[in-house]
C-alpha cells in the first residue's frame, strides 16, 4: 500500500467496520493489530437489526448467514421459573432485518474482513508506540518498524485504550459490583430462538443459542466467586445454580458438563469525555462500553463506524480543518445517542442484578405496559432513539397509571407482517 489517508488501530468489531466503513469512501486505510491472531473471547456475538441494516450494506449479513448465523426473534426477561415477565417482539419493529442475529465473535471478524474494500490492508502483530503530532493535532502513529503518517486515526483498542490516554481524552470507568462467568455449552437440542435473561435472587443468567447446537450462557458471580474453586466445587456451585433458576433445566446436562470451559469477564460501564481530538476519533469500547445484558456494545461500536464514515463522507476531503469539523460533528451526534443508550443499558442491567425494588417493578412495569415496551425496544435495537419522559418513568414503576399504556406507537409493525426466525 501507498502511504495511508487512514490509520485505524484495533482489528476487533469496532477497527475493522470502521476500516469497512472509511474504505468504502475510497479512503487508504491501514488497521494495525498488535495480536498476530484474535484472541477466543466470549463477547460481541448478538447483533440488533440497526446493526444489521449497516452491515448488510457491507455484505457482512450474507456472509454471516452463509456461515449459520442464528436469528433470534425475542429478547425475553424471565423469571426465575422461565415464566416470560417482559418480551420484547423483534418481528414488530420497521425494519428489513426484524430480529437479532448470533454468531461468534471470530465468526464476526471474519466477515467484517471478507468485506473489506481493496484499499484496507490489514497489519497484525504490529505494536504502536506513540502518536505523532504536529501543531497540535495528530498526524499519525509510531510503530516498532517507523512512523506512519496519517491525515486521520482511528484509535479501536479497547476500554482500556493507550491512545486515548496519548491524545489527552479520558473517560471515567465504572465497575459494576459483579462479574459474569460465560460458559459455551454444547449439543443442546431444544432451545427457543431468544436471547433470555433470568431474574433471580442470585442475579443475572442469560443466554442465546448459537451455531452447531449450542448455546452461550452467562452466570453473574462475585468477583472472587470461582477463583480456586476445584472440580468438585464447581459441580456444587453448578448446582446451586441450577437449583436457584428452574427455568435452566433444560441446559443443566450441558452446564455441567461445559463448567471447564469458562471465562470470568469483568463488566464495566463508561464513556469519554469527548470522541474526538484534531485528527483522531474514538470508536467503539475505546470511547465507550456498556453493560452487555442489553446486547448493545458492538452494536454500538459498529454504529460509531457508520457515524463517523457519514460525517467524513460530507465533508469531501481529509484536509485538516474540513476534517476536524466533521469530526466535531460526529462526536456531537454520537455521544448524544450513546448517552441515552448507556443509561438505557445501565437500567436494563439494574432491573436484572440487583434486588432492587424499584428495577423488578420498572421490569414488571415495561412487559405489562404495550407502548413504552415498544418504544424501549426500538431504541435497543438500534433503529434511533425513543426518549422516555419523566411521566414514562413514573408508569413503569406503577406509581402512575398510564391511560396510553395500551395504545402501541404508530410505527409497530402488525403481527400478521413477522417474519420468521431461522
């Protein structure tokens, strides 16, 4: 490759759709990845129909769907007997794409990188030391092997990002009081196509079903909970699981049998100050993150990529002043939807892992309450923001009767329109 217009640094969800993006603009772009290969993770495996809409522009929905991806047509808020308490039916939104769709995290990149546009290479095992500047804005990236000069860089490396830090952004992280141990469970023959979070006294279980027969669960646990737990322990601790959320009995010979391949992922919410520098921009967990019970961090990480491609789109050109407007305006529309979003993420989440009162009567309070359960939906799916009022929010704790409760918005597609999931 020439010298790049575009550096972009992280080849995750959030790297590689920006590069997607920004090379469909006609735009050099070279993502650099310090891992030589993508480390296994349980993360990023269920995408909203907002998401699907941008990807399918790409050709990345085909390519996932080729490759067995699952759509699941209902996220579900269940009791701990499995009894639905709140269900949010994809089949109603006005969208082409009016489900979820889940598929492995690898599964994912390597879709995002069959699409990508012949002007983005993709470098891997290269580490970035430092920016370079110039008159005060960044004008590239320092590598192990030489400087890379850039007119725009994209930094995608993660909640913890060092080029955040570099380009003097920062962004407050909020750690939630839990933790959730992901298991993969495998050969499970009989599982509805939704994405299902259980309410309990013992805190979040959710899962999803995915390609090959099997099934994506997490369990929220204390933060030391399984450390130095043996076999033995395990299969105690597996049990209590079981016995505390009857509606998991279906999975229970897979759960115990897959207790040895677990990952205990921390869970954290954030979000920076500001998306933008002159001659850098933000995009996914380096500028943001959520609690994944809502499904909504790569969701929103691909919606960044989109945003920002729009704005440069706009401005024509990569000369720096027209350059650093159209970042302005990115960040100016992004983190106003990413704002309502992660308040939305934080009091789904809250609803589900805490005792709360006030949250089981909010969950309670959506599922019986037709219009704000679909308004809520569609800003989850990621279709565009539907504010809830301070009065929407006294209805869904029941502390007001809410006389529109049965009136659905006008957008709600009728249920004869659904479109099966597969």
């Amino acid at each position: 490759m020439s010298r790049p217009e575009v550096v972009v640094c992280g080849a995750g969800v959030a790297g590689l759709a920006a590069a997607c993006a920004l090379g469909r603009l006609g735009q050099r772009v070279l993502v650099l990845e310090k891992q030589s290969v993508p480390a296994p993770v349980a993360k990023g495996e269920v995408l909203q129909p907002g998401s699907l809409a941008i990807l399918d522009e790409w050709g990345v929905t085909e390519r996932l769907e080729a490759a067995g991806a699952m759509r699941l047509s209902r996220l579900v808020a269940r009791a701990s007997d499995g009894s639905p308490r709140m269900v949010l039916d994809y089949s109603r939104l006005p969208a082409a794409q009016s489900w979820l769709l889940a598929h492995d995290y690898q599964a994912i990149l390597d879709a995002l990188t069959d699409a990508l546009p012949a002007g983005v290479e993709v470098r891997r095992g290269v580490r970035v030391r430092e920016l370079l500047r110039s008159g005060g804005r960044v004008t590239g990236v320092r590598c192990d092997d030489g400087d890379i000069p850039a007119a725009l860089l994209v930094a995608a490396d993660g909640v913890s990002s060092r080029l955040r830090t570099a380009a003097g952004l920062s962004a407050e992280r909020r750690d939630y009081p839990h933790r959730l141990a992901a298991f993969e469970l495998h050969d499970v023959d009989e599982i509805e196509p939704d994405f299902s979070a259980y309410v309990g006294d013992g805190g979040l279980r959710l899962h999803y079903p995915l390609p090959g027969r099997r099934v994506r669960l997490y369990v929220q646990v204390a933060p030391d909970e399984l450390r130095g737990v043996g076999q033995d322990g395990l299969g105690a601790w597996a049990d209590r699981v079981l016995d505390g959320c009857a509606g998991l009995a279906p999975l229970a010979a897979s759960f115990r049998a897959g207790l040895a391949r677990r990952q205990v992922l921390p869970v954290s919410r954030s979000m920076a100050n500001t998306l933008v520098a002159p001659g850098i921009a933000l995009v996914g967990e380096s500028g943001h993150s959520v609690h994944p019970m809502a499904a909504q961090g790569m969701n929103s990480a691909i919606a960044d990529a989109h945003g920002l491609a729009t704005m440069v789109r706009q401005g024509g050109t990569l000369a720096a002043g027209v350059l650093d407007h159209a970042l302005r305006r990115y960040d100016e529309a992004r983190r106003a939807d990413l704002a309502h979003i992660g308040r939305t993420s934080h009091n789904a989440a809250r609803m589900i892992t805490t005792r709360s009162w006030v949250g089981r009567r909010a969950l309670s309070g959506t599922g019986a309450n037709d219009r704000i359960r679909h308004e809520v939906m569609h800003t989850m799916s990621g279709l565009g923001v539907r504010k809830l009022t301070p009065l929407d929010r006294l209805h869904q704790i029941g502390l007001v009767p809410d006389p529109r409760a049965t009136r659905l918005p006008s957008w709600v597609r009728p249920a004869e329109a659904r479109e099966p999931a597969r």
